[in-house]
C-alpha cells in the first residue's frame, strides 16, 4: 500500500517529512521517501484495513499538531509484490488529485472508495458545464454562492437532518428551511429527499 501524503503548504515540506520519518523509526513494515513535493509510505499490508486507516488519520493528526499545518493523503489499493509499486503509487497520486479538485471531507482519500468521483474527473470541464446545463434550470449560478454551497455542504454531512444541520451552522431552523426552498427552486431537486 502507498500513501502519498502532501502538505497544504510547501515550505513545511522538510518538517513532515522529518516528523513521520522519526515516527516511523524502527518500522521494518514501512519505508519513507520524499517524492517530488509528496512525502510517500510505502507499507507491506494485505489490504486496505482499518489499521490503513487509522494510520493515515495518525500520520495526519499528528502533523495538525506539530507542525500546525493541514495535509491531504492519498491511499492506494493493496498490490502484490515489488513489481507493483508504480501502480500502487499511480492510484495514490490519483486518490489525492480527485480528492482535493472535489473538496472531499477529512482529506484522506482511499482510492478503491472514490469510484464515482474517478468517473466524474475524467469529464472535460467544458462537457461537465454543458451536462449541468441540461439538468439545471437556468439562473442556478446566481444563487449558488460559497453560503449556499456549505449549506448543502453541512446538510449532507449531517444525514439530510435539519436540527444538527442548523446548529452546525448556527442558523434557526426555518432559515436552513428557506435556503433549501431557495436551491429546490433554482435547481428543480429538493435536496431533502436523498433518492
């Protein structure tokens, strides 16, 4: 498995890379390597397991705290033998790329769970805008600003539930009401209803 791990911001490059080297330390299952401006584990696992997982909220926790900088993961597949590290490090590379263009929450990207959002990149931008266009009413843009794109945002995290939703952005629950009139009527979907 490879994860490929990339800081928000480039000049903490050096500090990250120290940091999970020395908390590696010892690990004869993992190896570090400093790949262009991502910071690549490659580690020996059967498959992507929850230790994957919690290893990858460790390594970026740990680097919230430490050096106070976010950090984006991508996390490949699990593939067999030495000879398959260039695709495991093609599917990391990827899972970050699609994860940070699509503002995916938590910024750990496992590239087996991100199917749809794979599809969705390979759409030519000016392809995707002329699709939209098709299934959205006209006048979607002037509504649809940073506000109204966190509420929808917050409302789908928070499993369609108003309540939580509207503490979570600490508006009364009649304004999270009116918001998703606003987006039923300038998109046709009601955002309420899931299918």
């Amino acid at each position: 498995v490879v994860y490929c791990i990339r800081p928000a911001e480039n000049e903490h490059f050096n500090d990250a890379y120290s940091l999970i080297l020395n908390s590696l330390y010892g690990n004869n299952k993992s190896y570090v390597i400093p790949y262009k401006t991502d910071i690549l584990i490659i580690e020996i696992a059967d498959a992507i397991s929850d230790e994957v997982k919690s290893n990858a909220k460790m390594i970026k926790d740990m680097i919230n705290s430490e050096i106070y900088t976010d950090v984006f993961i991508g996390i490949s597949d699990a593939h067999k033998g030495i000879m398959n590290i260039k695709e495991s490090l093609s599917e990391a590379l990827e899972a970050i790329e699609v994860g940070m263009k699509f503002n995916l929450p938590d910024n750990i990207y496992i590239s087996k769970d991100m199917l749809i959002e794979k599809v969705v990149s390979l759409i030519p931008e000016d392809k995707a805008k002329e699709l939209a266009g098709q299934v959205f009413k006209t006048g979607i843009d002037e509504i649809m600003d940073s506000e109204m794109l966190k509420t929808m945002e917050v409302f789908f995290k928070n499993n369609l539930n108003i309540s939580d939703s509207s503490k979570i952005l600490y508006i009364h629950r009649n304004t999270l009401l009116y918001r998703l009139d606003k987006i039923q009527k300038a998109t046709g979907l009601d955002i309420r209803k899931f299918e």
